[in-house]
C-alpha cells in the first residue's frame, strides 16, 4: 500500500504528471508560465491541486479554427476575383 506524505488535495510534480497525462518537463514549463504552486514542506518540494491544473489549462486553451468557414472565404474571395476580372 502506497502512503503520501504530502497534504490531501495537492499532488507533488510526478503525480500531476501523471493527473495531466504529460511529462514532469512540461509540469516545470507550466510552472515556469505561471501554473500556480505550493511549497509542500521545508525542503522545498512543490505540490500543486489539481484544480489548480485545470484551471490553467483552461485559462490557456485557444479558439477552435473553423477550417470549413476559412476555406469558404478564400474561395469565395477567388470566385468574386475571377468574376471582377
């Protein structure tokens, strides 16, 4: 049986990995971009809620790109050249 020495509900870096399904490497960029940390104990690990991972995950979502919408438009713009020719 697994135990944890860390505080429930704050998971250390390997977990959120884990949690996150990406690397510890990618965990220390999100840090590094302003992912939210704890300092867990006075050796200084860092522990991190994982309400605080989807929170900033969502935060940095993007806008999903109508290609469809996009590729109407350029062909639309084409047509309306060919026409005006």
């Amino acid at each position: 049986m697994e135990t944890t020495t860390h505080k429930p509900g704050y998971f250390p870096i390997m977990q959120v990995a884990k949690y996150a399904s990406v690397s510890t490497k990618t965990i220390h960029r999100w840090i590094n971009l302003g992912l939210p940390v704890y300092q867990g104990t006075t050796r200084g690990k860092v522990l991190i809620r994982p309400t605080d991972i989807d929170s900033y995950l969502t935060r940095r979502q993007t806008r999903q790109v109508d290609l469809d919408a996009m590729v109407d438009e350029v062909l639309q713009d084409i047509q309306g050249q060919r026409l005006g020719a």
